[in-house]
C-alpha cells in the first residue's frame, strides 16, 4: 500500500536514479503463535479443518525492498539461513503474474529474527510481508487482491496480510478479526531440530488426534463468546502430542518453560518451537534470564500491541 509521501514506484525510477537508502521500502513480518489450535477431520485439498486463534507477536523480521542494479534481469530474494526457494519469492513472482506489474526488477533483503522452521509462521509473515511490499511499489491498494494471493501461498498467510488477532476456520484461511486484548509476555524457546509441518499432521492422523465438526463448532461458539480473551480451556494444541513424539527434545522445553512460571506452556505451531505465556513482558523477560544458558538462546517478546487495546 503506497504510504502518504511515497510515489509509485516505476515513477521513481524514471524521474531520477535516487540512492538506495532513498528508493527502499520496509516493512516488519511479525511472527505468529496460536493461542489455541483445535485439529479437525482432513480435507479433499489434503489440508485440515482447524479452529485457532492467530495472535501476532512483536518478535518480527524485517524486509527491505530496493531496486536492483541497472541490467539485472529478474527480482532476487535473499534470506540467510533459509534453504531452497524462500515462499517470499514466490510471493512476488505470483503478484506480478497477477497484477501485471512491470516495475524494474527489485531485491528483496530479509533480516530473519523468527526462528526458522520453528512453527512461528516466518516464512508466511515474510511472503506477507513481501505482497505489502510489492503493493507499495506497484502504487494499489487492493487488500482483496493481497488475500486472494496470500489463500494461495498456504494456509498461514492471509492472517500475516494486516497481522492481527483473528478466529481463524476452514484450513486457516477464513478469518474472523477478534477484538484486541491486553499484552501477554512470551517466552520462546527455540530449537536446534526442525519439523516439517506435513510430517507433524502424518503423525497426527496417524495417532487420531482430530476432532469431530460438532467439537469445533461448539469451540467456536465458545471464542465468539468472549471475544478477543481465549478460555484457559482453549489454550491447547492439538498437534503437541504429534510433535512431541517426532521431536522428543519438545518435552524438555516445556519442563523448561512451566518450570519458569509460566501459565501455558506448549507448541507453538507444528513445532518444535515451544512457548510460555506469562502476565507481561517484565515477567517473559525475568524467566528468559533464567534460563539465559540454553542454546539457542530464549527469547522474550509479548503479544503485538494493537491500538485499541491500549
């Protein structure tokens, strides 16, 4: 979305070459956590029916789109750390497919801060985050445009368009915002292992571990009621047991995290990252110091401020 000041991209370049500094736009990918996640029957499309809750957090990489040299022939993505084909890449590949913009290829610079492959959403914010990006250069502002792409890319993307709180059903893709509530503190640990999330709903399948319609429903009822607060009840994760079992390195983390205080410790996704849920940030941040000599390091962040819960 072109911000007040900013001008459409193609007309910066072709009124004068401007410096790098001048000519970036950025933009923040807030990593997510599901403040609940309930697993439902599988799907003809091979994805689940779920109920969650997608909370962003403040925790969050950071993009920085520019125009690549004179004579580069195509757009360029680059992540450290992140092997094969970042999502962010085909994020941009499909807009300009579908919009059609033609705007002097670009590079897109991701500055990681979510763990990788840690259940965090990070490669959606980023590819998200990429569609904000590519919109503000190319001069729309088409967020219908942005989430029909986002549907595309998986299921965790749309809820990364405008992060915010949202009751999000079918396979994630059907979002219902929720009202904004106080900051919560949130330890992360992450993990050295990584889990691939198709393997994590194979175990789950395999184990039984999805509930009936009638469940969910009911479930949704129960969110709706409260609006943006989710009952203690709800603060679950279906895929845990699943994770836990690929990845039994998950259990000593949350023996980490309750040990700490935590009020909820779990899953964060699909895994193996896991998460404490504390009051504040003052808290998250004392319980991080605790447990200050683990490898990777944790870290302490809180839920994303929204305006109106201020």
């Amino acid at each position: 979305m072109t911000r007040p000041g900013d001008r459409a991209w193609d007309e910066v370049i072709e009124v004068a070459p401007p410096s790098a500094a001048d000519a970036a736009l950025h933009e923040d990918a807030p990593a997510k956590i599901n403040l609940c996640l309930l697993l439902g029957p599988g799907r003809a499309d091979g994805r689940h029916e779920l109920v969650t809750v997608f909370q962003p957090l403040a925790l969050a990489d950071h993009l920085r789109l520019e125009p690549r040299a004179l004579g580069a022939a195509a757009d360029e993505v680059r992540c450290a750390g992140v092997e094969g084909e970042n999502l962010a890449a085909v994020a941009l590949r499909r807009f300009r497919e579908r919009t059609g913009w033609s705007g002097p290829p670009v590079r897109v610079t991701i500055e990681k801060r979510i763990p990788i492959a840690g259940g965090m959403a990070g490669g959606s914010g980023d590819a998200a985050a990429t569609l904000r990006l590519a919109a503000r250069a190319a001069g729309t502002e088409d967020d219908e445009l942005l989430l029909d792409l986002a549907a595309g890319l998986g299921s965790d993307v749309p809820a990364q368009v405008r992060p915010r709180r949202y009751l999000a059903m079918g396979a994630g893709e059907r979002l219902r915002p929720l009202p904004a509530a106080p900051p919560l503190g949130v330890l992360v640990l992450p993990s050295r292992e990584r889990l691939a999330t198709a393997d994590v709903y194979a175990e789950a399948d395999r184990r039984g571990l999805d509930r009936g319609a009638g469940e969910l429903a009911q479930a949704v009822g129960e969110l709706e009621a409260v609006g943006g607060a989710v009952p203690p009840a709800l603060i679950v994760n279906d895929l845990e047991p699943a994770a836990r079992a690929l990845c039994p390195s998950v259990d000593e983390a949350l023996d980490a995290a309750r040990a700490v205080g935590a009020s909820h410790a779990m899953v964060c996704g699909s895994g193996p990252t896991v998460i404490g849920l504390f009051a504040d940030l003052v808290a998250a941040r004392g319980a991080a110091a605790r447990l200050s000599e683990r490898d990777p390091r944790p870290i302490a962040t809180e839920t994303l401020r929204e305006a109106s819960a201020a």
